[in-house]
C-alpha cells in the first residue's frame, strides 16, 4: 500500500493502512498512527468536516486485536479505547466521554495473519501510549499491574458498586488491567484486610468509597510491622462516597 500524502500539521505516519469498522463493512477509514495521535480519516465522500477524526494517545487507555468467533470470518479486530475531555452540551463544562473505535481488519484470506496485523497495530498502539503518558520510561513498559479494588457498597447512596458495573469494570479492562474485586463487608473490614495483605502481590490499592474507606485503608497499613513499606504502596480513589471531598482534591491538584 502506499500512505497518502502526510497532514503537515502531525508528526510523521508510523503505521498505516485501510479498513473498515466493526459495524459497516461497506465504508473504508484510512487509519494513521503517529508517534502522538491515531488519524481517522473516511475514505467514503462525507459531509464536509466530518470525515477526519483525531484522537490523542494521552487519552487512550488500552487497545487490543481479537478475533470473532466466526470461522467462516477470516477478519480480526482492532480495538481503541479513548477518554479524551469533551463538551457534552454547548453550555455545559468538560469533563472524559468514552470514545471506541473498532476496526475490521480481513485484508488477507489467513485468519493468523489478519490477527498478527491487528496484533501488531495494538502493540504499536499501547507503546506509543506508553511514551505519550509516560515519557521518563523510556521503550519500557510497565509491567501490568495487580489491582486490589475496595468497594465499599454501602457508601454514598449505595451507588459504588452500581458505579463499578456501569463504568470501572469496564474501563480496568479496556485498559488490561486485571484486579481482584473486595466488596467490604462491614466497617474495619479494609483495615483488617490492609493490616494482612501479602504485599508482595499487589501493585496498587484503588478504593470506590468515599472518606471513610480510605481513612481504613491507611490506617491499616501503618498498622502493620512493615508499614514504612507499606505505606508506600500506590493508592487510587475512584469517588463513590456522598461528599467525596478528598477524591475531588486529590483528582483537582493532579489536572
Ligand atoms: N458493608 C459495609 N456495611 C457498613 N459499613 C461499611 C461497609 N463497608 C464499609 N463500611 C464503613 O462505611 C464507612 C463510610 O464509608 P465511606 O466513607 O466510603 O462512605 P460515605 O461516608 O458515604 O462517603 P463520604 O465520606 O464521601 O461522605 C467506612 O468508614 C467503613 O468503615
């Protein structure tokens, strides 16, 4: 294939090429990935404007290449998840909207090879993205990380765990993350929890809760003989509590 003529406003084409979406197979994108931005471009004649989309990498969360389970289907997909800040209403302030993009990759008869050509723009996807978001690590990845999510299903208005079956499950997958779910099941149960937990199997400890439950977790944790260690593993609070005040600081003076 041959690139056509890159935009001048983007850094160079790293990879690219011509497919169509998961839902219509009749009309083809012209898909760009540059070292900063994945460009979406129709190739089918379209309203004036509305045929370009650019999607930043800092914005993106995950991307991964599967196949249907279809084996008449020779196609594989490739699937891009993005959150990036969006005005819902023209009145209305910013704030992250879900954007997905799924493409249909069948441009060889080899199921395999369609998958490793999705596979490959999927890597190439989540390096880039690595650098974009992460631009100290170098070429290196982080290694994926083991979650522990607190949910406490009794905060706020009851809504946390609503809040993760609507939303967070969803969004720790779309990113690859694996984590172990931990509904608390009384008060003091994150505490106990945090003050046992065999540190060496977790990488974060992330609470969708309010105030309250992240009060225990610390505590928990310079409860325990090791807590200068402890202490230091990464926490996360997702807000589902009723006031909420610390996420929205801690989410505030982070941007
Ligand atoms: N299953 C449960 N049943 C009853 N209480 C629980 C349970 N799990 C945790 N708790 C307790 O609920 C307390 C309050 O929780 P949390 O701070 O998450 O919610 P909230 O008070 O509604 O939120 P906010 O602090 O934003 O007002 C925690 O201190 C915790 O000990």
């Amino acid at each position: 294939f041959s690139p056509p003529t890159p935009p001048c406003l983007h850094s160079p084409t790293c990879l690219y090429g011509e497919f169509t979406v998961a839902g219509n197979r009749k009309v083809r994108y012209a898909v760009s990935l540059t070292e900063s931005e994945l460009i979406v471009q129709r190739l089918t004649s379209t309203p004036v404007g509305r045929n370009k989309v650019v999607l930043s990498l800092e914005d993106c969360v995950g991307c991964r290449a599967y196949r249907q389970h279809d084996n008449a289907d020779p196609a594989a997909y490739l699937a891009a998840y993005f959150y990036p800040l969006r005005r819902r209403w023209v009145s209305s302030g910013v704030s992250r909207q879900r954007v997905e993009q799924c493409f249909r990759l069948a441009g060889l008869q080899d199921p395999r090879a369609n998958l490793e050509e999705a596979e490959k723009w999927a890597r190439a996807v989540r390096e880039r993205c690595a650098r974009q978001q992460h631009p100290g690590d170098g070429d290196e990845l982080p290694r994926s990380c083991r979650l522990m999510l607190l949910v406490n299903p009794q905060s706020g208005k009851g809504q946390a765990l609503a809040l993760y079956n609507s939303h967070i499950q969803r969004m720790l997958n779309e990113a690859g993350i694996p984590h172990t779910l931990v509904i608390t099941e009384r008060q003091n149960h994150a505490r106990e929890l945090m003050r046992e937990a065999d540190l060496s199997q977790w990488d974060a400890f992330v609470i969708l809760s309010g105030d309250g439950l992240l009060w225990e977790v610390i505590n928990g944790l310079l409860e325990r003989p090791d807590w200068e260690k402890a202490i230091r593993t990464p926490l996360g609070i997702l807000p589902g509590g009723s006031g909420n005040a610390l996420a929205a600081s801690i989410h505030h003076y982070s941007g």
